[in-house]
C-alpha cells in the first residue's frame, strides 16, 4: 500500500483548500417587481422571465 513520505505541512494543505470555499449567490433584481431572485430564474413574485411574462400572476404564488 502507498504511504506518504512526509507529513504535508498546514500551510500547504491549507494552499491546496484555499478554493474550496463557498462563494455567494448571485443575485440579480427583477426589472419588473424588483424582487431579489438568482440569474437564469423566473421571478416567483410576479412570473417574469427574459422580457415575458412565463407564469401568470395567479400561478406564481403557489
């Protein structure tokens, strides 16, 4: 069985997990209802959707 060597330092095992962390949502803003929302999803307020409405109004809340 392969064993290592040497112990691996804390500074480079810490190197090696500096881009695990977890990065943020990307939010962007409804142009229509100017809610909150995530990029490339439909608006759950309002239903809007690249320049349309996808959902209607009744359909979104639920």
């Amino acid at each position: 069985m392969a064993v290592p060597k040497r112990k691996h330092s804390n500074s480079r095992t810490g190197k090696r997990r500096s881009h695990n962390a977890l990065k943020p949502k990307q939010l962007t803003f409804c142009p229509k209802c100017s809610g909150a929302l995530p990029t490339h999803v439909v608006c759950p307020t309002c239903g809007y959707y690249m320049g349309r409405t996808v959902i209607e109004s009744g359909e979104a809340g639920s």
